[in-house]
C-alpha cells in the first residue's frame, strides 16, 4: 500500500469529500448556494520555506493550511506531516472536517494542514527546525480565535508544543500566556487536556458502541481487525481489548499480524514502540492480507483509500467503524451497501479528537484543567447525542450512515447561514 494515497485509482480525494458533501445536500435539498460555497475551500495557504538539515545542507519544504469554512466558528483540523502529503489530500480532509465539528456540534469550523515530509526520517532537531519555521511561515494565518491545528498523522503532542511556543513567541511578550489555545493536542504540562492522546480511540469505540446498542450486540467476546496502531489505531484497541473484545488481527505500514485468540495489545504497543511496526510481533502469527481475516469488526485507523471496491467485495465483517478519515471509497460503500455490511463513517466514528481537542481549547480560554471523569462524560454525551442524531436520519431518509451524518451536518450549516446571511 502506497503512503501517497490520496489518489486512488486516478480519482481525487477532494472530489470524493465534494461527492458525499452532494449526496448529503440532495437528502435535505441543500440551497445551491450552500453547495457552491462548500465546494470549495475558503482559505489555500501554502507556503514554501528553507530547514537546514543537521548535515549542513538545506531543503525546501512545502507546508499547506488549508481552512474550508468558519460560519460555525474558528477553523479546526489536524496537521500531518507525511511525504504524500499534497493539496488535493488537504482539502478533503479540511472539507470532512467542517461536516464533523458541524455534525457533533461544536461551534468550529473545518480546516487542515501538512507538510510533505517524512517526521520519521529526521532528526528532532530538524524535525523542531521544520515545526518552528512552519509555525512561522503560516504567521497570523493561524490563531486561538482564528485557526487552531491539531495533531494527525505524522505528528503528536510534542510538535503541538513547538508549534504554540512558536507562535507565542511570535505574539509579543503581553499575549504569551493567553495564546496557548492556538493549537490542541498539547503535552499536559503545556496546557494540554487530560484524555486529548487517547480522545479519538475512545469515541471510535464509544461509536461502536451505539452501533451495538442498535444491533442487540455486545462488545465482549467481539473480534475485531484494525488497520493502524498509530495514536487512534491502538488506543481504540486497547480500549476495545479492556471492554472484552478480541483483537484477533492488526496491520499498519510494516505488515500485518493476528492471533484468533486474541493479541496481547499491551505488549504490542511496546513492541510497536521499540520496532516502529507491528511486524515481527513475537507473540502473533504472520498474515499475509489483513482484510481477508474474517471478523465481527473492521476498524481502519490508517489512511484513506483502504477500503477498496475490491476489498469491499471479499470483506467479511458486519461493521467498519472508520477511525482514520476517508478509508472507504464511494465505489466499496455501495458494495458495502448491496452486502449489508453497516458503515460507521469517519465524521461520526472519529470525531472524539475534535470533541477533547474543543475542551482543551476551552481549558486554555478559562486556564483551568478539567478531570477524567468530566471530558470522559463531556465526549461520551456528545458523541452520544450526535450518533442518535444520524441513526433517526437514518431510518427517516431509508440512507446509510454516512448519508445521513452529512445530512445532518449540513441542516446545521445551511441553518446557520439562513440566520446569518451570506456576506454583504
Ligand atoms: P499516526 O501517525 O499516529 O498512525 C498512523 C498509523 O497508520 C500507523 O500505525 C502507521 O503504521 C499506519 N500506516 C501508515 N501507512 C500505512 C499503510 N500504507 N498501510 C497500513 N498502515 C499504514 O496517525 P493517527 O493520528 O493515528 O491517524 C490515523 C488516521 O486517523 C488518519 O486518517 C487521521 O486523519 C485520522 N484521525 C486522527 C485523529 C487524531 O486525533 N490523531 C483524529 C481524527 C482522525
């Protein structure tokens, strides 16, 4: 599987977002003008900027901002830094990012970014090098009350801390302090939020969990496949393993490995953190296609694009919760679809991270830490609620998941904007 998979099969990732935007918008017969103003990005920043490598030499870097829409509040979305990384891929995820915070209702607004790097292969201080002149590049196009990154693929909490030193030091010595919020998904100590690592894993099962509390099903005893053992990938699975299901097989960049028994994912998590990968897994047997192992569940948290038409033709599952965003083609949610195969969508299924990543922001705001207990409850009662919400448009518009998450992303937009008016 290639990295760069933002296209598939000669197909635009950012096409695909506008698709399933126009399926959404046709159930609730979205006003055009509403259509037109989300197909489209508001804001492309990119930017081009020199790091010296520790060798001495220099290369040229390209980072990307890109922010969708804001009429709910200030744009949201993740940084990933991965060599596929491109224009294309950003405006997707940007675009999906704008239906989520709409869909869970929070009051943000969708945006994305990257740089087109491999974080694996430098240096921390090159890898601090292209943080900080990143940071610095994107200047005020970025902002507690204007765009606020998080981490995604490729980046973690360590470079949310470059990135909000970066930018505090660029705001003069009186906002030092009170820009923290510019970015989520910090280290505690640096005013992030209690439950942001895990946030995301934990509301993919929480999704799966209201998708059992539908089906008359239960998680104990459940077997269930993930793609990715990345920050979403194995907090999911380890949460999953600590509610009684089975973890028969993973898979990530390195391969794939299962034990029918169920893996010990405590000690691959340690294994992944020594080796990079879950290849070579002592404890598991080797698996050749992770898809082609039969399970009660599949959960992607990978990259997009992995559920193929092809894949969705010999899966054998009875739900895919996507945890990563975009991993189901439009041509495998049809065969899905014709298969009975339930699809738990991106928008709904990992919208745990966006929901801390607002609470951290909040805690920033008020400079006050909130307990376990209380973001557990906050998220859990969220996403509770935005899952209730796409089950009824479900079963009232006779749609998949997915049709009705967007539909009724987009009711919230479409009313917002009603109110508001489109500007002048
Ligand atoms: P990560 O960088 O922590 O982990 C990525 C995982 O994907 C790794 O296990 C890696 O080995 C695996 N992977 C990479 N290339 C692969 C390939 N070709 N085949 C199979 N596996 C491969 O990233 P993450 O933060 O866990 O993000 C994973 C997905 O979840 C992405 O789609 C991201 O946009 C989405 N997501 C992340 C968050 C978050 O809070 N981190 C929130 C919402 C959605």
């Amino acid at each position: 599987m290639s990295s760069n998979a933002s296209t598939h099969a000669g197909s635009s990732l950012h096409r695909q977002a506008v698709t399933q935007i126009a399926r959404g918008a046709d159930l609730i017969g979205l006003a055009p003008q509403y259509r037109a103003i989300l197909g489209e990005p508001k804001n492309e920043v990119i930017v081009n900027f020199p790091v010296q490598m520790d060798d001495g030499s220099w290369q040229s870097v390209r980072g990307y901002r890109i922010q969708h829409n804001n009429i709910l509040g200030p744009f949201k979305g993740g940084m990933r830094f991965d060599p596929g990384v491109d224009l294309d891929e950003v405006k997707a995820l940007a675009a999906w990012m704008t239906i989520k915070c709409a869909l869970v209702d929070l009051p943000l607004g969708g945006a994305k970014g990257g740089v087109a790097i491999d974080p694996f292969a430098l240096s921390e201080d090159e890898l601090r090098r292209v943080v900080r002149r990143f940071t610095a590049a994107l200047g005020s196009n970025i902002g507690p009350e204007h765009d606020i990154p998080a981490p995604d693929m490729g980046t973690d909490a360590r470079v949310m801390d470059w990135m909000m030193d970066t930018y505090a030091n660029m705001s003069g010595p009186e906002r030092r302090n009170s820009v923290k919020g510019v970015v989520t998904g910090k280290s505690l100590i640096c005013g992030g939020s209690v439950g942001r690592v895990e946030a995301t894993g934990r509301g993919v099962l929480y999704a799966l969990r209201h998708w059992c509390g539908e089906h008359d099903r239960v998680l104990d005893g459940m077997e269930i496949v993930v793609q990715g053992f990345g920050n979403v990938g194995r907090h999911f699975a380890r949460l999953a393993a600590e509610s009684g299901a089975r973890i028969i097989a993973v898979g990530d960049h390195t391969g794939a490995i299962g034990d029918p028994s169920g893996l010990d994912v405590l000690k691959l998590g340690m294994y992944v953190d020594e080796h990079r990968g879950v290849a070579g897994f002592g404890a598991a047997d080797h698996i050749d296609d992770l898809f082609s192992v039969k399970a009660d569940v599949v959960a992607p948290c990978a990259l997009e694009n992995q559920i193929t038409a092809d894949v969705a033709r010999t899966l054998s599952c009875d739900v895919i919760v996507e945890g990563a965003n975009g991993p189901t083609t439009p041509d495998a949610d049809a065969i899905l679809a014709d298969r009975g195969i339930q699809v738990v969508p991106d928008v709904l299924a990992n919208a745990g991270g966006v929901i801390v990543s607002y609470f951290e922001w909040l805690q920033n705001r008020s400079a006050r830490a909130w307990s376990a207990e209380d973001v557990d409850e906050r998220q859990r009662s969220i996403m509770w609620a935005a899952a209730d919400a796409v089950s009824c448009a479900a079963a009232e518009h006779g749609v998949s998941y997915r049709d009705a998450a967007y539909a009724v992303a987009l009711r919230r937009l479409a009313d917002t904007y009603d109110r508001r008016g489109i500007f002048p």
